[in-house]
C-alpha cells in the first residue's frame, strides 16, 4: 500500500514513518491538512493515517476532504481521545480504523493488514464502547477479553493461560457469551462481533 501520513508534530510522523518502512511504502509525510489535500489532488495513495486532534482541524474533517478527493482512499485515525461520540462520528465519516496512540507496534501492523484487505479495524478499547452504546447487551471487560480470543480461535486451556483463568472459570464465560449473542455456534458468535465491531 502507499501511505501518506498527517500529523502537526513532525517528530510524531517521522516516528510513525519509522515502525512503518520497509514493509510499507510512506509516500509522503504531513504536518499541515492544507498540504496533504494539495498533493491528493495529484497524486493517488491507498491509505491516509491521520491524527485526530490538530490546531486548525481534526481527524474527521480530514477523513470527510480527502474521501471526497479520493473516494477509495482508506483512512486510519489515530487519537488520543476514545470518547464515544468521537468514535462514532468518526466511523459516520467513513474512517477504516481506529487506534488509540498507545498501540503496540504488532497492533498496527495488524490494523494495516486489516485495511488493506477491505477490512475495518478498531482497537479493543474503542470496540468496547462501540458495543456497550450500539446494543442493549453489555459485555463486562474479562467478558470482552475472552470473546477477543474465541475469536481468535483460542482453546478454553489458552485462554485460561492468558487471562490468568480456570478452565472452567473460561468456559462459564464462554456460554455467558453464546447466551448474550443469541448464538449457538462459533459461527454464530462471529457474526454478533463482525456486527458490532468487535472483531480483533
């Protein structure tokens, strides 16, 4: 993918451009939203990753103009900010993800993956309150955890491994899960994540 990058901090950009080369072509880096729109207008990028919050705009306005240049351009916002509404207008705009900037290395990666295979990606901290405000079912967080990894495919041993869990502690999760969901079958499950963003 070639990937042009916005933030008013340079340090920041270069930082980005760094966890990113070699395995991605940055194209271009940005530190004002004038310039990015200047050379969308000329030139053709397959993902923008944004900053939210700068001087004289945001993350979303920005996402809203160079779709509008672009119309296939995927955008990538990264934020401090994880409040509900931001989120939510967000995905309005059209963004394909959503990171908090704390993310790991491995989790961007992982996010581009997503993106460049026409998948929307959210970090766990936004998917949790996607779901908490778009469905009646409130999901704990250790529930949220575990459905993370059955989705992941995860063996009830593994999960217990990795949240510190009994077996049988997981598995009573797990058919809390199933029972929220209204499912069934694994199959079912993922399909009550993919709808409410919850997919890792």
């Amino acid at each position: 993918m070639k990937i042009a990058l916005l933030d008013d901090h340079r340090i920041v950009v270069e930082g980005i451009r760094n966890l990113l080369e070699p395995q991605h072509e940055v194209v271009s880096i940005f530190t004002e939203a004038n310039q990015l729109f200047q050379f969308l207008q000329q030139n053709e990028i397959d993902l923008l990753i944004t900053d939210y919050q700068m001087p004289d705009t945001n993350g979303i306005e920005v996402c809203k103009k160079a779709k509008a240049i672009q119309p296939l351009l995927k955008v990538l916002l990264l934020s401090m900010h994880d409040e509900t509404p931001i989120v939510q207008q967000a995905i309005q705009a059209g963004v394909n993800g959503f990171l908090i900037k704390s993310v790991s290395r491995q989790e961007l990666a992982l996010a581009l993956e997503k993106i460049g295979k026409g998948l929307n990606y959210y970090s766990a901290e936004i998917s949790s309150k996607l779901i908490q405000e778009d469905t009646p079912i409130k999901l704990s967080e250790r529930e949220f955890q575990v459905l993370q990894l059955i989705l992941k495919e995860k063996s009830n041993k593994q999960i217990a491994d990795t949240l510190f869990l009994s077996e049988r502690t997981v598995e009573t999760y797990r058919k809390n899960l199933y029972k929220k969901a209204n499912a069934t079958t694994l199959v079912g499950l993922v399909k009550f994540a993919y709808e409410h963003h919850l997919m890792p």
